[in-house]
C-alpha cells in the first residue's frame, strides 16, 4: 500500500528518476523515398513540440510542467519548466539539455539545471567537449577527473534516446547517464505493457516502461503514448512506499 502523507521528495525532473526521467520526447517517421510501398522503411527522428502537464500527489494537484523539444543551429534543445505548491513548500525548476543526433544515437553536449523555492537555489551544469574528450562540472566549470564514455547522456537528454530506441522496436534499455554533479550511473528501463489511460489531456493508449535493476523500494513508472508521436504522458513516482508525484499531460501545442 502507498502511504501519501508523508513528506514530498521532489525529483530534479520527469526522468531523474533521478528525474524522472522527463523519459521521452515526440517523433516522427521518415520514409525511404528508394524502398517500394511494401518494404518502406522509417527511420527514428525528434520533433519539436510543447507539452503542458499537470502534477498531482495524493489525487490533488499541487502545480504545472512543461516539457519542449526545439532544434537549434547545431541540433537539439530539451526543456523542462515546473512550478510546484506544497503546504509552505514551493519548488521551481528550470532544465535544458543541448544534444545532436548521430546515427540514432543521441551525443549530449551541454546540461543545465537551475533550481529556486523553499531552501538554498541550486545550479548544476555538465559540459561534454566531444573532441578533447573531457568533462566540465558545476557554475565554475572544473575539470572532472574521469575516464571518457561516448556513450555517456545526461539526466534529460536520455529521454529522447528512449523515444529513438522505441521507435528503433526496442523494448529494454540501458543507459550511461551522469547525474547532475557529472558521476555516471546505469539506468535500465523495459516496456511491461500497454494501458489505456484517462488523463486531463483525455483517454490516451500508452506504452508503460519501468525502470529496474534499483533499489525495491523506489518505484518508477512512466507513459508514452505511440499515437501521440511517442509522448511522455505520465510519469509516477514512489520511495520508500511514500507516493512523490502523478504528472499527467494536459495539452500538447
């Protein structure tokens, strides 16, 4: 059983789950122009969007989320904004993540998380220099002592390397994310199955991926919806049998 009236721990975003893991962004198919009507093909790729969500705990909501995805000069910008009311808690939340595309594979390049409210603000920032093959952290931006991955993704743009990878048929993925002060972790998700949901936006069919391989006690459950050009459209969170958030879609523009 879910207890609901202990104290809301806030997450940093959808995805960080860590954050919750804002997991995904929309999608849209690219036919091969070559391939004759019985063998087309498609190829995953983003589109720009903006989503509106509504965040609830314990049935009642408690404030507003955006999610955007815009492309820029040199490739990608994956935005979250929220802005949430608790008792005599308050929380906003700004998070961008600046990434290109290669070969289906996201390459993240720059992160940013801006944290204000009730106690200390925060600032967090991650610079990945793809060529000289190092890793800047904090306001200051030093020098992380550590070995290069290139397979590393931040704590948001690994949302759209999920909607890449469903759109690929994948149903299990593993991810080497770095969190927000720049250590790397595992996140492992897998699709369990597919729900039809009643949510602000109205009734939506969604895929349900969970993420696994954690800690029992802290549960993750997120939404995408394929008819919705692979759209996060809820995200669920518990710890501790404490239930942290319900974030559902309202509206896309």
């Amino acid at each position: 059983m879910i207890i609901k009236n202990k104290q809301w721990r806030l997450a940093a975003s959808f995805f960080c789950l860590v954050s919750p893991l804002s997991f995904a962004q929309s999608t849209v198919p690219v036919t091969t122009e070559a391939a004759p009507a019985a063998e087309q093909v498609t190829a995953p790729a983003l589109q720009p969007f903006n989503a509106v969500y509504e965040v609830f705990r314990s049935g009642e909501k408690h404030g507003d989320a955006e999610r955007y995805l815009k492309k820029t000069e040199n490739g990608y910008e994956l935005g979250y904004h929220s802005d949430i009311n608790w008792l005599i808690f308050d929380d906003e939340r700004e998070e961008r993540s600046w990434f290109t595309v290669e070969n289906g594979q996201i390459k993240s390049n720059h992160y940013l998380l801006k944290r204000s409210g009730s106690g200390p603000n925060r600032h967090y920032e991650l610079t990945l220099d793809r060529l000289q093959k190092t890793l800047k952290v904090g306001k200051k931006q030093k020098l992380q002592k550590i070995d290069w991955n290139d397979e590393w993704l931040d704590s948001l743009s690994y949302h759209s390397q999920i909607v890449l990878d469903l759109q690929a048929g994948k149903t299990d993925f593993v991810y080497q994310v770095l969190n927000r002060d720049g250590n790397p972790r595992e996140y492992k998700y897998k699709v369990t199955t597919e729900e039809l949901l009643s949510l602000p936006f109205g009734k939506v069919k969604a895929l349900r991926i969970e993420r696994y391989g954690q800690s029992p006690d802290k549960q993750v459950y997120a939404w995408i919806a394929p008819e919705l050009n692979y759209m996060l459209v809820r995200l669920w969170q518990s710890e501790d049998n404490v239930e942290q958030f319900d974030v559902q879609l309202s509206s896309i523009k």
